[in-house]
C-alpha cells in the first residue's frame, strides 16, 4: 500500500538549502543571510532541522546552538535555496518512507538546476542512507502538490501540464502515474489563479491549502481593479465544486489578500499567506510588513487552534519570487538522519 502522507502527520525534520553568494541572492546576501537564520531558528523550536549549505563552518558559526531541537549541517553544492522544490517528496510504501527523487529542472528549464537535481541522491548516500530512495523520470516540483493523506491530491494545470517538464505525458498519463506514485484516488485539478512576479507557473501551494481532511484555505482578491481579481474569483468557484475522495465538500477559508509588494525596479512580487508551513505543534506564516499580517496570522489560528501560529518575516523571500513553504521541505515520521 502506497500512501502520501500529510503535511499536519508527525514530522521527523525540515531542511532547508541556505544561499550562498554565487547565486541570485549575492545583491541581498547579508539580507537574505539574516532571514534564513531567522527561519531556521523558529523552526528549530518545533522540530529539528536539515542545512544543506556551501560551507558548514561558515554557516554554522551563524546559530548559537540554543534551540530546543537539533540543527544538522550538511555540506553540498547547489544552485539556489528552494528545497520544496528539489528536496525529495516521502511517500510511506507499507508504512515505511520512501523517498521520491523527481527530476527538477528549474520550473520549466528557467534557471540553471543541475546542483540542486543531484542533491536528493547525495543526501541518500549520506544522512539520509537509511531510507529507501526511488529515482524517477519525471518532472515534478514539491510546491506543486498537495496531499491530504487519505487518498486525495490537489494540484493546478499550470504546472503539470506544462511543456516545459513533461511535454511527451498527457493529462492523462500524468493522472495515472500520480496516483500510482503517490497512492491517491483522486486528484484534484485547479484551472485558474495565479501570483504575479510567480516563476512556478502556479504552484498549488501559493495559491490553495488543504489544512486538514475537508478544508481548504485559498487567496482571495477582493479588489475588483487588482489584475488578480478575475482569475482568483474563477478560481474560487472550481475550489467550491471540489469534494475529497471521500466525495465530501470543502470547508473553504479565504486568506486576506496582501497589499502589493515590489522590488525597486517596479515588478509585483508574489506576495501570499498560502506559503504557510506546518511543523509539529505549530503553523509557521509568512509576514511582509503590511497591514493584512495580522489578520492572516488570525485566520490560519482559526483553523488550527490547537497548534501555535507564529509569524515569519518572509519579505526578502519574495525578492526572488518565493516564500517560507518554498524554502522548507519536511520529511515525515520514519525518516532518520544519520
């Protein structure tokens, strides 16, 4: 039996790919360097942590080692820093985690990838050695799926049906390989919605979240002038029609819809509280340092009462067009470092 475990399920450890300076960070480094310790750090306090890094000496010196849980670095090349995208996927196979190492090839062949495609196979040779690793031909982003663990997967067209990563798969080819990879019954698909300033071709987890069996926590745009308004209004009437495998409707929680964001140059960045993160005990969010946190750290409190919700500055992030759920990547229960 094949199963795809839940972000909310026990988590073993989150990893992160810190930046480094011969990357698109170097004009923002000592930012994005501080944002990343931050991130690490609160993370620690819930679960312990994966640095994969260019420099475990460097990047070590960072931490004061006063975290309630582990902080483990490992050093390996790599490109960039979004581990939820080149970080491998575990699945359970017979209740014990296999690791999916799908091909990434920098959403779509736009960004040189070929460091971070070989880290999955390092890790497994390493401090992962202890899990079963599964190599597999296909293009598939982490930040482009989402599981509720008991059979269902919700996706976006956008991505998945991209050209660019499997162009020789119909849709639906691509259906059947999901649902035999990951163990689901039913996927989702959603048509419309997209962030500007977004390099993924909608991931699912910038736009809509399922949080638990039968709810679903989406962005919603309010301002008619905004040039998001349309295609989230569409957006939000297919989620509305949406049932889980167990052929049960949705309980659909709208997000507040950040003011916009931009970089110096004029562009929108994708902005968005979707990218939140679940580790044991908590929900980590994304903050920008506009009005709407506030609100959407109530929000995301209000579907999980029973974890603590903690804001995240995420605003360097979005600089180069992500956010926390896209730099974090978590491995559930079973998955040992060694």
């Amino acid at each position: 039996m094949v199963r795809f475990p839940a972000e909310w399920e026990e988590q073993s450890f989150v990893q992160y790919t810190f930046p480094h300076k011969n990357s698109d960070w170097a004009y923002m480094y000592a930012e994005v360097e501080n944002c990343f310790v931050n991130i690490i750090n609160t993370t620690a306090a819930f679960v312990p942590v994966l640095v994969i890094c260019h420099s475990v000496d460097e990047v070590k010196a960072l931490f004061n080692n006063e975290t309630a849980f582990p902080i483990h670095f490992v050093q390996a090349e790599s490109n960039d820093t979004w581990a939820r995208d080149h970080g491998a996927i575990t699945i359970y196979e017979d209740e014990k985690p296999v690791l999916l190492d799908f091909i990434f090839n920098g959403w779509g062949q736009k960004f040189e990838a070929g460091l971070d495609n070989q880290l999955n196979s390092r890790l497994a040779q390493t401090v992962l050695s202890g899990t079963k690793i599964k190599n597999l031909d296909f293009v598939l982003e982490g930040g482009s799926v989402e599981s509720d663990g008991e059979g269902t997967l919700l996706t976006t067209t956008e991505c998945l049906l991209s050209k660019y990563r499997n162009p020789d798969k119909s849709k639906r080819a691509i259906s059947a390989f999901l649902k035999k990879q990951f163990g689901v019954s039913k996927i989702l698909w959603l048509d419309h919605g997209y962030l500007a300033g977004d390099d993924t071709d909608s991931h699912i987890d910038t736009l809509a979240r399922i949080c638990n069996s039968n709810t679903i926590a989406y962005v919603k745009c309010d301002d008619e002038t905004d040039e998001h308004y349309a295609a989230l209004v569409d957006m939000e009437e297919q989620l509305q029609k949406f049932t889980n495998a167990k052929d049960e409707a949705y309980n659909l929680v709208a997000l507040p819809w950040p003011d916009a964001c931009f970089d110096e140059d004029g562009q929108r960045l994708p902005a968005t509280y979707a990218n939140f993160l679940i580790v044991n005990g908590a929900v980590l969010v994304p903050t920008y340092g506009v009005a709407q946190d506030e609100d959407a750290l109530a929000v995301i409190q209000s579907i999980y009462p029973e974890r603590k919700v903690v804001g995240v500055n995420c605003r360097p992030l979005i600089e180069q067009h992500g956010s926390l759920h896209c730099i974090s990547m978590q491995y559930p229960k079973g998955v040992e470092l060694h």
